[in-house]
C-alpha cells in the first residue's frame, strides 16, 4: 500500500490513513499500562504531568476530559475508581460548579510503576526511529491536537 514497486504512486492522504491505522494498532495492542487499567493510566498521566509542573496537582474535570477525549461519563467512573484505590482525590472549586481532582503524593508508587513501564516501551521506539523522528513524532503529535480539540 506504500505505493513502492506500483506503477500507480498510491495518494499521500491513502498512505497517512495507511500509517495511522497501522500505528493506532501496534499501539492499542501494546499494552502500555500493565498493571493498571488503560484509561485509569491515561487519566493519572494527565494528572502527574500537572503534580511534575506545579507540585500541587490540580487538574479540572473539564481538562482532564480534553486532554484525554474520553467520554464525560468515562471520565467520572474512572476517577471514582482511582480515588477508590486511593491515587485521587476530588477537590471542589471555588464556586462548587467546578471539579478538580488531584493525586495523592503518598500513593503516586503505583502508577509510577506502570508509568516506567511505559517510558521503556517509548525508549525501545526512540531506538528503532531516532531521537530527530521521536522529536517530530512528538511535534506533529501536538501540532494535530491543539487543531483538534474537542
């Protein structure tokens, strides 16, 4: 489908819808959170990114719904999971229409667990691409989010 060997040339868009659905399922089936649910990971991620920037952790209902494209609905029982094992807490905002949730520092080991994981299955990527691709990869990955927000 490459369009290499073809006396065709295969059409650029064909070979980007090629590529994505061949990346979305080595990566779907690349189990990247072992030892924790997928999107209880996905959700403590967006939540440990914040506690790395600010030490405090506190991320909004509504950003964590962005950030993630979860479902409003999925996002809410898979916080309730996370603060029933004790990784999250819910805070209320100040004007009680808000939520936030925030991690709790002492039991961050879990999911530092499962996120090791996942940084050595993106150091054995950076080994097969390089360093200038991850780089783009990373690049082209925002540039495609912030012109795709929800």
């Amino acid at each position: 489908m490459s369009g290499r060997g073809n006396t065709m040339e295969t059409p650029l868009e064909e070979q980007l819808i090629t590529a994505w659905v061949r990346l979305t399922g080595i990566f779907k089936n690349t189990r990247i959170t072992k030892g924790m649910v997928y999107n209880e990971a996905i959700v403590m991620l967006v939540a440990y990114n914040r506690y790395r920037e600010d030490g405090k952790g506190l991320v909004s209902f509504k950003e964590i719904v962005s950030e993630t494209r979860m479902l409003k609905s999925l996002v809410n029982r898979t916080i309730d999971s996370l603060v029933a094992k004790g990784y999250l807490t819910r805070c209320e905002g100040k004007d009680k229409r808000t939520t936030f949730i925030r991690i709790v520092p002492e039991n961050i080991g879990g999911f530092l667990e499962v996120h090791a994981h996942s940084l050595e299955l993106a150091r054995n990527m950076m080994q097969i691409i390089g360093t200038e691709d991850a780089e783009a990869f990373v690049r082209i990955s925002d540039k495609i989010a912030a012109h795709t927000k929800a």
